[in-house]
C-alpha cells in the first residue's frame, strides 16, 4: 500500500494479477486498505482483463498430454522450509550496507 500511495499521480504504475479485486482483502489481509489501495491504482487507470488460456498453460497441458510420465518428472520436488535468512556483505560490497555488514536476503536478489 505504502509504494502505490507513494506512486500516486507521481508516476505509472504496472500492476498484474490473476486475482480479482473482491479478493485482494484476503491476500493483503486487510479489506480496507485493499480498497484503498484498488481505489488508487483505478483513479486513473485503464484495467484490462484478460480472459482466455495462456500460452504457457496451454503447452504445459500439451507437454502433459503427450508425455504424461514428464509431468512427474518435470514437477520439481518443494524445498525444505528454513529459517528468515540472512547474509552477510562486506562494507562497501555491492548491497553492502555501510554499516553492519548485514543485508536481507531479498535485497541481495538481484546479485546473484
């Protein structure tokens, strides 16, 4: 909410979802600030809705279909679920903070 308030009639904004609106509140956690948020991203907005099968959907399921032992082979096994990580950057090291050493992991997600 915080980065489209912020954005507001300052500058565009992209957004895409497969969720409709009436069920953002769930995924946000919060109805209220989902309408606040939706109300700011339409003021101005052109919404498009898509309808319609993917393209990447539409090869999975051919993939399926001619070979279905690949979907098995193919579906990646989920990862065990750690702890938050952290990792430690030098000073001065690209996403290194200057200060602790210490970066999020998210930040560090564009280098690796």
């Amino acid at each position: 909410f915080q980065l489209i308030a912020a954005r507001y009639e300052t500058g565009s904004v992209l957004v895409t979802s497969n969720m409709p609106f009436k069920r953002w509140g769930e995924i946000f956690g919060d109805e209220v600030v989902a309408a606040a948020m939706i109300d700011r991203l339409v003021h101005h907005a052109e919404v498009i809705a898509l309808s319609g099968e993917s393209y990447r959907t539409r090869a999975r399921r051919a993939a399926i279909s001619a070979d279905p032992a690949a979907a098995m082979r193919a579906t990646p096994t989920p990862a065990p679920v750690a702890a938050p990580a952290t990792a430690v950057v030098p000073a001065g090291a690209p996403g290194g903070t200057g200060g602790s050493g210490q970066a999020s992991a998210a930040g560090l997600e564009g280098q690796r």
